[in-house]
C-alpha cells in the first residue's frame, strides 16, 4: 500500500545554527495540522547543527550537501518535497501551534490560489542578547481574516516592498513548476523574485494573524553594505519585463516606483556610508537624488559624510 502524501512539506535549509535549531525544529512538530514531512537540508555546517536535527530522528529527514548557499539547499529540499503544500522556514525563526492548519484551510477554500502568507512579529533580543521566550508574545491580540489590500493579484505591491517573509508564507507544490524555483545566482532578495515570478501566475492570500516569529541578528544579510544592490537591480528589471500593473489592473504610478526606487538607491548609499565606504555611498546618494530631485535630503548627507558623520543601522 503507498504512503500517504504528506499535507505540508516544510523544508528548513541551515547553516550552523546550533543555538537555535532546536527551537525552530520543536515548532514544526508542535503544528496541530498533522501529516507533514520536514527535511532539514543541513549546507556544510562545521558546528553542532548536523548532531542536533539528528537528534531529532525519523521526525525529521536530514540532507547534506556541501556549503552551497540557502538558495542551494531551498531548491534542494523542493526537488525532495512529496508534500501536496511546500514552506520554506528559515532555520531560526519560530512558528506558533496554529499557522500550518490556518493556512491550508485558505488553500483548500481558494483553490486558485498559489500561495497563502501571514503577519509576522519581529523578535529582537534583549539588551544582554537574550530572545523573549514565544510565549511572551500574544498572537492571540491581532485581527483575524484576510487582509484584503494585499491579497488577491499584488505584483503591484511587490514592486514597493518584499511584504511575504519566507518563514510566514505556504506555497502550493505546482506553483514552482510553473514558476520556477529560487534563483542561485542571487546572494540577495532571492525571495523578493521568487514572490514576484509567482504573483505574476497566481491569486495571493494575506491572513492577517501574526503566526511567525521573525529573529533578528546584529549582522543578518539584510543588514550587510553590498556591491550591487540587488533590490533596485531586481525592481528595475520586473517593471522593465512586465511593466507596473497587476492582472486584475491594479497598478502602482511610475512616479511612486521612481521615488521608492530613489529610496533604496539612498538607503544603499547611507549602508555604505555607515562602513566608511564614501565613493559607493555618494555615488548612489547622487543616483537616488537625480531619480527624485525634490528630496533634497538625499543630498545632504553627501557633505555630512564627508564632515564624518556615519548613520547607525
């Protein structure tokens, strides 16, 4: 007799993080929605991660590969997945009890939608880098429903903000063989292009209930001053392929995707200027300027720079 599909695929791609693997693993098995399949696909960890999964064993199915990258091990983990629903779950970040079982009961009531997300609440750590324990927040007090301004048809949207966080978001199985999967070029927003690829196909379902806790770490990638900024670079290229509208006709004003992509441009130079990097930042402090003259702002803060103040991130 064959087994039984699993309802959810979660796949957690890691990379040594022994201290908080545990914790993320426990609220995967801790879901009130049941038949899932959790793979662990561990990247070349050289700390205790590999010992701690398999401390966990048979609920958890662990594949290694060489230190490759999340993309890497995402896509991986996806060739992997027998579930009819695939998560992609950061190896840090916390579930509550509930988010699995609220989100396939969206899928199974639109089946025409490709993927469900929710709220999320930031979990930053105390003064002495301890994180609050999950239960000192109270997923309980946020609205229930759907939130309807970012469901539906929201390329639109997506060309302002990444607003799905991987951690939060259910994607239905054959979305990534009509979309595709992560994209291994990129070191950086590979989520970002993944939603946009998707919101281009498929209906998108928002619940308003915060079912995630996102950790936050001093030194995360988003937090990092990069060569190429791939927000802009990737913004830039949608609009260009497929222009600023949704397929229901929503769409966002060319002025408004200037001036955010002037934002990005100007918050690239202020990382750059922050590590002590005055050529990249005035260069992209004067191409975010010119795109958005009026905020002169931008300006500014090429001769505070220079004067040596640094902003602080």
């Amino acid at each position: 007799m064959a087994a039984t599909k699993p309802t959810v695929s979660i796949v957690i791609p890691t990379y040594n993080c022994e201290a908080y693997i545990a914790e993320t693993i426990n609220s995967v098995l801790g879901q009130t929605l049941k038949n899932l399949e959790l793979i662990v696909v561990d990247d070349g960890s050289t700390d205790r991660t590999r010992e701690i999964v398999a401390s966990f064993g048979t609920s958890v199915r662990l594949l290694s590969q060489a230190n490759s990258g999340v993309c890497a091990a995402r896509n991986y983990g996806i060739r992997e997945a027998a579930g009819r629903y695939v998560c992609l779950m950061d190896h840090d970040d916390y579930w509550y009890p509930d988010k699995l079982a609220l989100q396939v009961e969206q899928m199974e009531q639109h089946p025409e939608t490709g993927l469900v997300y929710s709220s999320f609440i930031w979990w930053h750590p105390d003064e002495k880098g301890v994180f609050p324990h999950p239960d000192s927040f109270d997923p309980a007090s946020f609205p229930t429903g759907i939130d309807e301004e970012f469901s539906g048809w929201i390329y639109h949207l997506l060309l302002l903000d990444c607003w799905i966080l991987t951690s939060a978001a259910l994607i239905r199985a054959e979305v990534f063989d009509e979309c595709g999967v992560y994209n291994e070029s990129l070191p950086y927003s590979e989520d970002w292009d993944l939603w946009l690829r998707i919101s281009r196909q498929y209906r998108i379902i928002k619940l308003n209930k915060s079912l995630t806790l996102y950790r936050q770490h001093p030194k995360q990638g988003n937090r990092m001053a990069r060569d190429i900024d791939y927000r802009a670079e990737l913004l830039c290229g949608a609009a260009e392929k497929w222009g600023l509208c949704s397929r229901d006709g929503r769409c966002i004003t060319k002025s408004r995707f200037i001036q955010n992509i002037a934002y990005y441009q100007m918050e690239f130079g202020l990382r750059h200027l922050a590590s002590g990097n005055l050529k990249m930042a005035n260069h992209f402090l004067i191409r975010a300027w010119l795109k958005h003259p009026a905020k002169l702002k931008t300006l500014a803060y090429i001769p505070a720079g220079l004067l040596g103040w640094r902003p602080k991130w």
